[in-house]
C-alpha cells in the first residue's frame, strides 16, 4: 500500500539530539547492538527515526518483519518489547529501503507515540524537512494501514 505523509519532530531521543544524559548517543545507538544479537543489523541506516504523520491513517499490526521481547537495553527503564516492519520511503525521485520502528506501546514507558505517528529507520537523506511530503510503500501483510 502506498500512502503520502507529513514528516514531523519527534522527541529526539532516539538520535541523541535532545541531550538526555542516560543515553548519550541516542536510544538507538544503545538498543543496536540487541538488535544485532538477534540477527538485525542497523548499520546500513542513521541511528535516529524520521517521525511522520500518516493521518488520516492509523494502523493494526499484523505479522512484523521482527519482534523482539523484553529487550533490557537500559538499566533506566524496564525491558522492552520491538516491532520492525519494511517500508519504501519516496522523496524526490529516489526510494529509500528502510524499516518503520516501533516500541510496544504496552512495554514503553516514555515518549508515547500518536497512532497516526510512524518511526522511520532509514539511511540519512538530504533535504528533507519538517513538513514535507513523502509517500511511503507499507507492506499491508506486516502492518495493516486503515
């Protein structure tokens, strides 16, 4: 299923952006190496998530492309549970493979995520800003869109 959405801030604690003294680099800095342990590597991509707003859709999870439970990556924090699921992201004329990343909202403690929110994983990109439009390629047998 392809749909358009509005790229949004985020909290800026998965890249490291907001200074959070519990994780320097960023929370995903920190979970890739249990990512990797479990067989999903995170290094083709910038360790940080593009946030967009793909309303009027909101959308039901299906069979993810990984799940991972109880991840204890923070001694912050109890451990967690990870969904994965593929995404195409479509912005001026090129695609971009990358995975739409998304804590179990009923093992995540902090930064809540709307549920018309995505968290994108994806290599850097260039020129993209807060407000724009991308249109994205979701795999509907991963993460039913409605």
């Amino acid at each position: 299923m392809r749909i358009e959405a509005k790229v949004i801030p985020g909290y800026g604690v998965a890249s490291g952006k907001i200074k959070d003294s519990r994780y320097p680099k960023g929370t995903l800095a920190q979970q890739a190496s249990y990512f990797k342990a479990k067989g999903l590597d995170l290094s083709p991509f910038y360790l940080g998530t593009l946030n967009v707003d793909v309303s009027p859709y909101n959308f039901t999870i299906k069979t993810p492309k990984h799940f991972y439970e109880q991840i204890n990556w923070s001694e912050y924090i109890p451990p967690e549970n990870f969904y994965f699921f593929d995404v195409v992201l479509f912005f001026e004329n090129t695609a971009y493979q990358g995975l739409i990343y998304m804590p179990d909202p009923k093992t995540k403690t902090e930064h809540q995520q709307f549920k018309t929110t995505l968290e994108l994983i994806l290599p850097k990109i260039e020129n993209l800003n807060y407000g724009g439009k991308v249109h994205l390629e979701i795999d509907v047998t991963q993460l039913a869109m409605h």
